[in-house]
C-alpha cells in the first residue's frame, strides 16, 4: 500500500463546477497535512496545508481531513480553465528518529472544460 | 517574496560525465530538500539537510551525494551520471525543526537533466 495515495484522473469537470480532489494515507502518525498544484513543467506550489480534523477554507478552495478515515480532500468552487493542473497531496510524518518524513502523493490531474 | 533559486533550468551531459545542481534559499529555513519527478512516479525524495552539514537519505539515494556547507545552499552531486538519471530535479526549503513539521515546502524552479 503506498503511503499517499491519489487517483491520478483526469479528472474532468466543467466551468464553474465543483472539482472534489480525494487522498488517502496509511500512517496515523501523520500530522500535517497539505495540497499543492503543479502546473505543466513548473514547479509545485502550496494551496493550502491543514492540521486538525475538519473542514478549512481559503477563497474558493476548501481543505477537509478525517484523521479518523485517514483521509483528505481538496473542493474547488467555480472551477476555471486556468485551475487545470496536477494537484499534488503531502503528508508529514514525525518519524521515530525525531525528524519529519514529507511524502507526496503522485498527483491528481484535473481539466477544466470551457 | 520567498525565493528557492537552482543553477540551471536545462542540462545535457553525456554518460559517465559529473554534474553539479546547486540550489540557494533566501528565508534562512533550516531544511532543504533534492527530489526528483519523473511520470507515474511522482517526487521521490533523494536527500535532505536539516542543518549546516547535517543530510539524511531520502528514497532513492543511490548514485547521488549532497553537501550543505552553509544554511542557504544544497548541492546536489552526481559523481558519473547514467541514462536512468534523465529527470526533472527538484529543491525544496522549509522553516522548522528536524524536517519541517507543520512548514510547507518552497521549491525552486527545477531542473530538467538529460543524460545521453
């Protein structure tokens, strides 16, 4: 079972839809927990990170965990073309060692049809 | 404006040759990271530092070396590149202790090696 795992799509939705972006991941030690878009042959870049079970919002993107059910999710509201990327999951475990093991799920690619 | 900067956007070498990717923070963060991504596989992490002449191995560190002299830069070293090291490589930095913790990752503007 990988560690971070994504449906890797595409995901295809129109215009001003909702996009439901889902990740699920294996180790309960995870504490921190982000999304991050990537843009065709650019580099990631952070959306949004959550920490505690439930819901967060920024703008039109909202960030949902369930520690319990071990996973998380990314809703983007009023989809635009210009929202059409890879969306990448990130966990952060604390590992016995005492330093922090960032994983990165393999990314979701979602198209916005105009 | 935070800002992870790398050496080179695009670089061909030939197989055997050394290549040298180096990459410059400007947040004073403790932590950096070397990834690579690569289709269907996703960013697997090669090493990383978090403090001045600390690294750990990451995933898949077999054919590469890192160095941190000094907090802002990272280098990434592959000592005789192989075909199977053609890649996007990314650098990544963050604040916090001992890997991050709850800090999200900067990444620089990657490199794409092609090895011939």
């Amino acid at each position: 079972q990988k560690e971070v795992e994504q449906n890797s799509g595409p995901l295809s939705v129109p215009e001003g839809a909702i996009a439901s972006l889902n990740c699920t991941y294996s180790d309960r030690g995870s504490q921190s927990f982000f999304w991050y878009r990537q843009y065709s042959g650019k580099s990631p870049e952070l959306i949004m990170s959550i920490y505690s079970n439930g819901d967060k919002e920024d703008g039109r993107f909202t960030a949902q965990l369930n520690k319990a059910s071990q996973y998380v999710s990314l809703l983007i509201r009023d989809s635009q073309p210009s929202d059409s990327a890879t969306y990448l999951c990130a966990v952060n475990i604390l590992k016995a060692s005492g330093t922090y093991k960032y994983i990165f799920g393999t990314g979701t690619r979602l198209k916005v049809l105009a | 404006d935070v800002k992870v900067t790398q050496s080179s956007r695009y670089l061909v070498k030939r197989t055997g040759e050394k290549v040298f990717l180096e990459c410059v923070q400007d947040m004073d963060h403790e932590n950096m990271f070397w990834y690579r991504q690569d289709p269907g596989l996703g960013l697997r992490l090669i090493y990383f530092s978090y403090d001045v002449k600390m690294k750990e191995k990451g995933d898949i560190p077999e054919g590469y070396s890192v160095s941190r002299e000094k907090k802002e830069r990272f280098s990434l070293i592959l000592e005789s590149t192989s075909t199977n090291q053609t890649s996007m490589y990314l650098c990544a930095s963050s604040g916090g202790l001992a890997g991050g913790g709850y800090n999200e990752q900067f990444f620089g503007p990657g490199t794409r090696l092609t090895v011939l």
